[in-house]
C-alpha cells in the first residue's frame, strides 16, 4: 500500500504573536535561575511556588546551580495534576523555526511560558559583561512575534535582566544543545 498524507490542524490556530501577562522576577541568588524562571513558568498555571522551595527540591548549589535532570521531576510534579508535563528537546539548537515554533505553541496555543536553557555571556545584553564561555543559564520565554521574527524573554538575572526582545535566528544560536528548553505539552 501506498503511504497517506494525514492533515494535522496543529499550530494552524496559533497567533501569529502573543505576549502573557507575567509577574516578571530576579533570581534571590547568583544561582537561582533555574528556580527563579521555573516559578514563572509554573505561575503561567496559576501556580505559587517560591525560588527557595524549588531550589531546594532541584538540589540546587552554589557551585553546580541547578541539574535540568532534577529541575524536570520537580515542576512536573506540580503540573502533572493539571495534565501537563515538561519536556528538554534537544531540537531548536541553532534552529529558528523549530524554536518559533516550539515557543508559539506553548505560549500562543497553551498560554504557558516555557523555560529556555542558554549560554548566558552570549545573550546580547550580557556581551563583555560575563566572565567565562558556556556559562548556563535559565530564562523564560513569555511572548512572541512570528511576522517580525522576535521572542520576548525574562532574563531573572539582576545585573542585566528583566524584558528584552530578540531575535529567533540569534536566541536559537545559543540554546544549550544538551536541552533547549522546558518545552511544555498537554498529557
């Protein structure tokens, strides 16, 4: 038999741009990011939890920050009831259009903020402000702009932090390869 294309009306419906209303925060300590930019994410469900008890329950450190390995059971514990789940795709490192529409889906179609892992001394508004490469760094993507190519993210660190607006082709340059995102999808 001869294989059948099948139709899918997925991302069809999706706003060609949207931006969350978002309570934005600053990370309480140099190595809370990942906490700091979960406890966003997860108040996109309506969800109140401190950056002190996720970093607590990620097993975050001064010295390693925060394992995506044990950052993902904790804020699936806490969406999993609403018939969520978190993922970390490995897919839109360097890739603009699956990045667009990765964030998109989640925040067009879900209304959900997803959590972005990046190289933090690459961010356009950290250049020459970073010591080191590859520095890990966890922010949250809460709005989008297909028609003009751009994202807006919050960055929790204090410094240099808060809104900003870029580009997908430059954000999509430096996701981490090892996993992009905390890419969220209905169960």
């Amino acid at each position: 038999p001869t294989p059948t294309a099948t139709a899918t009306t997925k991302g069809l419906f999706t706003p060609l741009k949207y931006k969350l209303s978002l309570k934005g925060q600053r990370q309480q300590t140099n190595y809370f990011c990942v906490p700091a930019s979960s406890s966003m994410s997860l108040s996109t469900f309506g969800i109140s939890v401190s950056q002190s008890t996720l970093a607590k329950k990620m097993k975050t450190t001064a010295s390693a920050g925060t394992k995506g390995s044990n950052a993902l059971p904790v804020i699936n514990a806490y969406v999993k009831s609403r018939g969520y789940k978190y993922t970390s795709p490995t897919d839109a490192d360097g890739n603009a259009i699956v990045l667009m529409n990765r964030v998109s889906g989640n925040i067009g179609d879900l209304h959900r903020a997803p959590v972005l892992a990046v190289w933090m001394e690459k961010l356009p508004w950290n250049k020459g402000k970073i010591k080191g490469t590859k520095v890990g760094h966890a922010i949250i993507a809460y709005g989008y702009d297909k028609t003009a190519g751009t994202i807006t993210v919050y960055d929790p660190w204090k410094p240099t932090g808060g809104a900003h607006t870029i580009s997908a082709a430059t954000l999509a340059g430096i996701l981490q390869p090892a996993g992009n995102m905390y890419y969220l999808s209905k169960l």
